[in-house]
C-alpha cells in the first residue's frame, strides 16, 4: 500500500501542535540548532532576525515541534555529525553527503518554519490571508520531502538534487560562522579546521558552475576571505539560476525514490553582473573593511582573494596578509 507523505505546503498549515515533518500530533519539541553546537559555541543567547529585522528570537527560543521518532532520528545524526566534527576536515569530509543534507537541512527548514510562522500570524493580525506562490510550494514541498527521509524509506536515485562542498579552511580557535538563505535554502558553515557550503535544492548545477574555482581550491586550506568569496559566488549564482528544479517521484509498495528530472540542456544561468555581484561581496567582506569601492573599479578587474585576476592562478592561503 502506498503511503502518503504530509506536505505543510500544500495547505500552509504550520502549527505547534503537528510534527514539522511527519504531521503527527505531538507536544514533544527539538531545537532548530542542534544543542551541542550552541553550547559549544555559547551562542543559545544570541539574537537572531527575521527577514523583515522586526522580529527577532534568541537561538534557543527557536523551536520545532516534533514526534518522538523525528527527534530520536535527528538526535542520532547529531551524535554521528559531533564525531565527525571532532575530527576536523577529515571528519566531515568522509561523511555521506546525504547526512550533511539532513543536518544542514534540519536548521534551514527550522528558520523557513519560522518565517512562515510569522508571516502568517502577521497576515492574519491584519485581516489578510497568508499566501505563497505555486513555484515556492512546489519548491518547499519537495524539499520538506526530502528532509523525511531520515525516518521513511525514501532513496535517491542518481545525480543528487544539492550541492555540498567541505574544504579546509583556518579560523582562530573557537570562532564559528554560518550564514543561511532559507528561502533560497542555502547554507555556509566554517569554524577552525574545515568549512562546508550547501545549496540544498540546485540539483547540482551551481557545483558544476563553480566547478573550475573548486578544482583549484583542492589540497589548500582556505583563508576565511576566501571562504567568504567562495560563498558569495554560491550565492549570486543561485540568483541568476534560471531553472526550476523538477524531481521524478515514485512511491511503490511504501518505498519512495526521488530522481532529478529536468532536461540538462535548459538554459540555467543569467547574465553575471559584477556590479551586482561586487555589492554582494561587499557584505561578506565588510569584516575586513573592504567595500564596493575597493571590490570594483574603474578599467581594473574585480578583486578576489581566490584567483589572480590576469593569470587565474588560485591565490594561495598564505600568502594573504589578512586577519583569520
């Protein structure tokens, strides 16, 4: 008999009382941000913003309802991802990707919940009804899908629906750094030791664009400027992404599997504005007190820290006389 997997998007139903991913009834809750990363960290009481910046909550506030099964699912992979953090790059290099997807994924889905939780309430305080488009239900819904396998029995089946890139990378001791898009479903995570990017729903095709820079990085251990350059080209290009990703999904018998499903010759990416794109990289720079003006000028190429402009060489690490 084939079972039908709940899907929040399909009615915008986000309540407390219902398992963010399975829809059960419940009273048990998790916490967005796995509880040994912010107390390693010490960052539970720290503020974080919506995306209007009028709302805002403590890390620990942020809170997922859940059944027993999800939090005892997602409680396990916190062990397995804990030990692979403590060995650094070599750690969480050797892990399967699929288990980086649902870490990432549980923290990335965690803030969309919110978000749509606050928007609704919002709407709904002015008399208005909380709507999305088709294109971001659909886009959601696959995505919430995906999550749900780490308790139901759904496999992926050839080229994976993310791009995920672990790389060493030289942070002072105890400094932590994320940044997330969670209607874009993009994640960057870097600490001393190792940093990783996820684009959760680009079907690998961003991988493939930056596939030349990613090729270069290898062996280095990365300057956090470059980390920063190297999300920033992440970013903008799930921007100009022209491309809806389409998913084949099966369900037989009760086993689900999930297969990419789009025509690899669509057009993919637009046109690359460097102004654009140079305002970006400002804002993941401005750490170092290097702005648009010093990102962009007039008749010069624009600044990386990751390749030399002329030759293309990668740029290496050490040879960056910058703070990390």
């Amino acid at each position: 008999m084939s079972e039908t997997l709940y899907n929040p998007f399909e009615d915008l139903i986000f309540d407390e009382h219902f398992c963010f991913l399975t829809g059960v009834l419940t009273t048990e809750k998790m916490t967005v941000f796995p509880e040994w990363l912010m107390n390693h960290f010490k960052f539970g009481e720290d503020r974080i913003e919506m995306m209007d910046k009028t709302k805002s909550y403590n890390y620990s506030d942020l809170k997922l309802p859940c059944s027993a099964e999800v939090k005892k699912a997602f409680d396990d992979l916190d062990v397995k991802i804990q030990i692979a953090y403590k060995n650094g790059f070599e750690g969480m290099n050797s892990l399967d990707e699929e288990l980086i997807f649902l870490w990432t994924g549980r923290m990335v889905y965690g803030l969309l919940y919110y978000e749509m939780v606050y928007e609704s309430n919002r709407l709904r305080k002015m008399g208005q009804e909380f709507v999305l488009s088709d294109s971001l239900k659909k886009r959601f819904g696959y995505f919430h899908l995906m999550l749900q396998s780490i308790v139901k029995p759904i496999t992926f089946v050839g080229k994976k629906p993310w791009t995920i890139v672990v790389f060493p990378l030289k942070y002072s001791a105890d400094i932590f750094s994320f940044r997330d898009d969670a209607i874009n479903l993009l994640f960057s995570f870097g600490v001393n030791g190792f940093g990783f990017i996820a684009c959760l729903q680009d079907n690998g095709v961003i991988g493939e664009k930056q596939k030349e820079i990613l090729e270069k990085m290898k062996d280095h251990v990365l300057h956090p400027i470059q980390f920063e350059e190297l999300y920033a080209r992440f970013h903008y290009s799930d921007y100009i992404l022209n491309y809806a990703p389409k998913y084949k999904v099966e369900n037989q018998e009760g086993k689900i599997t999930i297969e990419i499903a789009n025509n690899e010759q669509e057009p993919q990416f637009g046109f690359w504005d460097e102004d654009v794109f140079s305002q970006l990289l400002s804002n993941y720079w401005q750490v170092y007190g290097i702005g648009k003006k010093e990102i962009l000028q007039f008749q010069k190429p624009i600044l990386s820290y990751l390749e030399n402009p002329y030759s293309k060489d990668f740029i290496e690490p050490e040879s960056i006389n910058l703070p990390f």
